[in-house]
C-alpha cells in the first residue's frame, strides 16, 4: 500500500488544500498566486498535490494545455507542465515523482493530447531535465543560455519549440525594468522587495506585468516566462531573485552606488 494519494486541486477545493509551495494566506506571492489561479482553472490548468497517508503535503504537479502555458514555448495540443516539485529529502517515500507524470500522462492520453512537454534547466528554480528522462521524456529543442524542451509524444504531430528571437524581445525593455507574472508565488516577495532597494542606489525598477499566457509568450525575453530583470536590453535574471541578489546585480553589473542618506 502507498504511503500517500494524488488530490487534483481546482477552484472547489484550493482553499482547502492550497498549492503546496506557499502555504502562508497572507504571504504576497499565495495573494497573488491565489488569484491569478482562478482564470488558470477555468483555462483547464491542473494541479496534482501529492499527501501522505497522514494528510500532509509532500509534493505537487502543475500543468496547462499549451495554448495557455505561461512558458515560452509553441506547445498547442500538449499539456505544458509549469512545476514539479516533490519534498524527497522530508519524505522519502519511492515513486512520488512517477506517480505524478503517471497521472498527468494518463490525462493527457483521455484527453486527446499529443503529448506532454516540459521546459528544464541547467541553472536555477526549475528542474533538470535528468529527472524527466529518467522518466521517458525526450529533448526537443535547447536554447541559451541553459534551457532544453523535453516531450513525451503521444500521438503524431507538430513538435513543440522555443521562439528563435530572443535578441528582439529583449530590445523593447529600456532603463531597468522586472517584467514579471504570477504563475510562481515567491514572484510576489520580489516584486515587495525590489523596488525600495532600487531606490536605494538611485534607480528606478518599472515593474511590468504581464496579465495573460499569450502575452507572457509573445514578449517575455527568456523561455522561464516568469520574472526577467532586464537593463537596457540586457537580461540580467531570469528566475526569482532575493532583495540581496538584486543588490548585487545594481553594484556589480550596473556599478551602481548606494545614494548617501537612504
């Protein structure tokens, strides 16, 4: 008998049973998570969220057809997974990984999908793609600076791939500027925190967010589609950074100061 089951979260019970990686109702980022998941549900996203046997949370799955992935990627007719994150090390339970691409499998298969894609990377925030082959999917397209496109196809069809013009997404965002969405919870605290340390080194951080998929894919300058901190045309995050992070990157990429008095 397994040590734990598979609850599918929609609207009618994510109150109950949260989406696992912020589980404070007042952080930020669950405020901003929790709202932007209710047009998600209705857009046919699913979320997984694997509980032990003594109901606590040990890990989740969060996928959307293609058509309204917030990765940047041409995936229609996939389902596009956005996260997977399972608490190993805490609970050291065997297959919770399996079990949830079982599962995510088994709905792309009854729903008539052409597969499964995912994004991976070699660098922070998402999975690698080890994790994924070890479990049958197969790379389909890479991009820089350290992103792969992974499938499992189900039936015959037009492959996913990146965009190819990333030079001139990046080239529409001038002065300093995080452009951002809220697909990932810890999104919220970076948006909190950044701007009064911008202030701080006499910079101004135009936050611009992007309020739906088909946005997010068109113009976000990285395949996370996330967060991007970009300076004039120069990407200089792609994934969630810490207020300390962002200091470093203000002193050491853009040589700024901190202004006296502030």
């Amino acid at each position: 008998m397994a040590d734990y089951h598979i609850v599918t979260v929609d609207s009618s019970n994510v109150e109950e049973f949260g989406f696992f990686c912020v589980k404070n109702k007042k952080h930020p980022g669950y405020v901003a998570k929790r709202a932007w998941l209710e047009k998600r549900f209705q857009e046919g996203m699913r979320i997984k969220l694997i509980r032990t046997t003594d109901g606590k949370p040990a890990g989740f799955l969060e996928y959307i057809p293609g058509e309204y992935t917030w990765r940047v990627v041409n995936a229609q007719g996939y389902f596009v997974i956005h996260c997977l994150w399972v608490a190993s090390k805490k609970f050291p339970h065997k297959g919770m990984t399996s079990a949830l691409l079982k599962d995510c499998l088994k709905d792309a298969e009854s729903s008539g999908k052409l597969g499964v894609a995912v994004v991976t990377s070699d660098g922070s925030w998402m999975a690698d793609k080890r994790v994924f082959v070890k479990h049958g999917f197969e790379q389909v397209d890479e991009t820089k600076p350290h992103f792969q496109l992974l499938i499992i196809r189900l039936k015959k069809g037009p492959l996913p791939a990146f965009p190819k013009n990333w030079d001139e997404r990046l080239r529409q965002y001038r002065g300093l500027q995080l452009v951002y969405t809220s697909q990932c919870p810890y999104i919220g605290k970076a948006v909190e925190e950044l701007p009064p340390v911008a202030k701080k080194y006499g910079a101004r951080l135009n936050l611009v967010e992007l309020k739906n998929a088909k946005d997010a894919r068109k113009n976000m300058p990285s395949p996370y589609g996330m967060i991007n901190l970009v300076y004039n045309g120069q990407l200089l995050a792609d994934h969630p950074i810490s207020a300390t992070r962002f200091k470093n990157i203000l002193e050491r990429e853009l040589k700024l100061k901190t202004k006296k008095g502030r």
